[in-house]
C-alpha cells in the first residue's frame, strides 16, 4: 500500500480498512533520509524532525516525540522568538543541538531533515505542507488540515504527486475507544444507522474584545499573517485566539469539530466521500467578540438518508454517538458505552469489520514514513473530515442550505457559497501547484 498517485479511493479504502487491521507489515526499507540521498540508512535509524510552529499544541506535539526512539528533533522554527526560544531550550534538554529558525524555508532547505511536524494557525497548514511535500519531506499537520476544501484538494494532490506521508494530527483515531466504536458500528451491531449526534464546546475566547495595536518586538507579525489578508494587529487574534477569526481558522467547528466529524465519517465509512446537503443556524456574540459562531446547529445528510446532527455551544452530551435501530454507542475521550450493555460486552468476531490499528498517533507517523504505507489519518482522510467542517462553516455563515457533491467536491447551484470553498492569498504567497493538477487530472485518493 504506497501513496500512488493512481490509487482509486475505494482501494485506498479496503487497503487502510479491515485488511490493514489484520496485520499492517512495515517492510525493511531505508527512511526518508536515505530516499533524499544522504546515503544508506537501516530501517531503525532515528528520523530527523523540523517543527513549524512550537506554540500550544506545537510544544505538546514536540514533547511528544522527544519521547520517541524513532525520532530525532534537530530544528525548530517559529515567528515568534519568545515561543521560539523556549522550544529550543526544551528541546535541547540531553545535550542536543537544535536549529532555531524564524523562516521555515530555511528548515525545508536542510536536506538532512527527513520530516516536519506543523503546527502553525490554520491558515498556514497548505503553504507549509504542500511546501514541505515538494522539498522532499514527509508531514504531519495539525488538524484541521486545511482553512478551505480547495486547500485541502491541492494538499493531496501534492502529497501523492510527491509521494510524501501526510499524517493529519486526528489523533482519536489512534484512540482504541473510538476505534472500537467504528467498528460496532460497522459491524452491524446498531442494525440500520438512524442518525449520529455530536457535541462541541462553547467558544473559549478570552473576552473582551481589545482595540488593534502594534505587535510586540518578539512577534513577525507579518510573516504570521503569511498568506492572510493584510490586517492591523490585534493581540487577540493571534495565538490561541486565532481560532475565532474567519481569515484564520473556522471556531469550534474546525477546531473540535475536526476530531469528532472525523470519527463520524469513520463509523460511517465515508472516509473517501461526504454529506449531500447541510443546513445550520447558528447565534453569534453580541457584542462582537469574535466572528465565528458563538453556538451552531447543523444538519448533515448523507446520501443514503443518515443525518448527523452536530451541536456546538448549547448542551452537554457525548463527542459522538451513533443511534441505529438496535441501539446506541456513546464515544468520547477516555469514555465509551452503549444502550443496551451487550452492545459492547460481546468482543468482536472474527467476520466483523476490525479497522486499521494505531496505537500512538505519533508513532504510527514514523513508522509509516520507514515502510511508505500510508498513516492512519492519512492526507485524503483529512482533507474529507475537514470538508465537512467547512461545508458546516458555510452554511453557518450563508444562512442557506447546501447541496455538496462530494465527487466533484463542489457546491451545487449556488455560486455564491461555492466562491468560499476556496479563498485568495495575500501576495507573495501561494501554493504549489501539483502537476497532476496542471495536467487537468487530480490527483485523487
């Protein structure tokens, strides 16, 4: 199982499905460093790591694999130089010798770099990784993967142009509760699938609003905003807080919402595919905050009539559960049950569907850059679960129900939101163009 630009999307599928749970073989091959030309490398030779943003989930992202015997983190980048300076010291602890850079062109440039971890705000995820796939290195981005469906379609494209391993930082799927979950529901142990319901959180945003300023001498405010519209700073649209601005991430819906529509479309099995129509209501903060929706409600339906319905901000609830005719199951972090109890007594057999096996999201990132199967939570994968965030988004801020066609990956019959499936860069920037896509035949997965 390669990342071959030519792969159907069902094979993908029933590659990185039951099959691949029976048994996923890493074979004894070099790493990327030795596939980039440095020379022979054994199969157990530790991967050199660059990080692209170490703030927040950046710095957890990099604990996590300092921990890690596979890896090896010899740079770190950041526009912040505070933020920056306290990666570097962490990750020197041990007598290491780490890179600390403010421009991450300077780390794809070091060729003995055999990978890079993304972290930045949303907005950067395509331009690094499709930029970091072109230099030769494999990625993990933060999820969601993308700001817009059209980054998201060229961040594949690239990726199996440059037959780079993507991982998409989706870690519940290396969860084996919500794994498990998956595969009872695709097993049949719910008879016929009703409906599935998600609950996100409320906005977490450090109100009040605060009047723009300058940017403080530690921040590159400019290179932060990157391929963003040209705004004034404000010290409560950066860093966390970027999340509830629309230039740079999408709220709760792109930021939980990633996790837990993911597992939905996994249970699902609509890995490769999407909803047919989505139709929300949302309220917004009053006092303005913030631009994104303070609670939301959306309905996605799926071709074969099951809706999920996703709630954000209004009540408490499980992350995911799934109601089918025989049942329910109930999934969220550290936590899964069912109505009625049998539902999860009865282990599963041999015949059901067992899905593919990660124990540690991290890990099965490196072990699949070593044998060049795909990861997990693969680019494509990604790229679906973070559509249906988006389409949520639009129809949020619309006010109008959507028709997706999710093969065309387009909206039907309303040009107006099709426009914001995609958005324009602030000069220099822009992203590479995979040749698939040049040739007029994506690269598809």
């Amino acid at each position: 199982m390669g990342s071959d630009a030519k792969t159907p999307r069902r094979e993908f599928l029933r590659r990185t499905g039951a099959a691949a749970a029976a048994g996923m073989a890493f074979p004894t091959i070099v790493t990327g460093r030795a596939l980039g030309g440095t020379g022979t490398a054994a199969a157990s030779e530790r991967i050199r790591l660059g990080f692209i943003g170490v703030g927040n989930q950046g710095t957890n992202n990099l604990k996590d694999f300092l921990k890690l015997k596979d890896a090896e983190v010899v740079a770190v980048c950041d526009v912040d130089k505070d933020r920056l300076a306290k990666a570097a010291k962490l990750a020197e602890q041990g007598g290491r010798k780490v890179a600390a850079l403010g421009d991450y062109r300077r780390l794809l440039d070091d060729k003995t770099i055999d990978a890079v971890v993304v972290t930045t705000p949303d907005h950067w995820h395509a331009l690094a990784t499709t930029d970091a796939c072109v230099a030769g290195k494999d990625v993990y981005c933060e999820k969601p993967l993308s700001l817009t469906v059209s980054e998201g379609r060229t961040m594949v494209d690239v990726a199996r142009d440059a037959k780079r391993i993507v991982q998409t930082g989706s870690q519940q799927r290396s969860d084996d509760k919500f794994r498990l979950a998956c595969e009872l529901v695709r097993s049949g142990r719910l008879g016929k699938i009703k409906q599935v319901k998600i609950h996100l959180p409320k906005v977490n945003f450090d109100g009040p609003a605060m009047p723009d300023g300058s940017p403080p001498p530690e921040l590159d405010y400019n290179t932060w905003l990157g391929p963003a519209p040209d705004r004034p700073y404000n010290a409560k649209h950066v860093h966390y807080l970027f999340r509830f601005f629309w230039d740079y991430s999408g709220g709760q819906m792109t930021n939980f919402g990633a996790h837990h529509l993911d597992i939905a479309q996994w249970g699902l099995g609509r890995d490769d595919s999407g909803p047919v129509a989505i139709e929300a209501r949302a309220t917004f903060n009053k006092d303005g905050w913030f631009e994104v929706s303070e609670t939301s409600h959306i309905v996605y339906t799926y071709d074969d009539g099951i809706k999920i319905l996703c709630s954000q901000g209004t009540d408490g609830g499980p992350n995911v559960l799934f109601e089918g005719e025989k049942g329910s199951i109930a999934v969220s972090r550290g936590k899964i049950s069912s109505t009625p109890d049998e539902i999860l007594k009865e282990p599963l057999a041999k015949g059901d569907v067992h899905l593919y096996v990660s124990k540690d999201h991290h890990q099965n990132w490196l072990d699949c850059i070593k044998s060049r199967e795909l990861p997990i939570c693969d680019v494509a994968i990604g790229h679906r679960s973070a559509t249906v965030c988006h389409l949520g988004n639009i129809a949020i801020r619309t006010g109008r129900k959507l028709v997706w066609d999710p093969a065309a990956e387009t909206i039907v019959g309303d040009p107006e939101a099709a426009k914001m499936l995609s958005r324009p860069y602030r000069a220099p920037w822009r992203l590479p163009e995979s040749p698939s896509a040049k040739a007029g035949a994506p690269a598809r997965a």
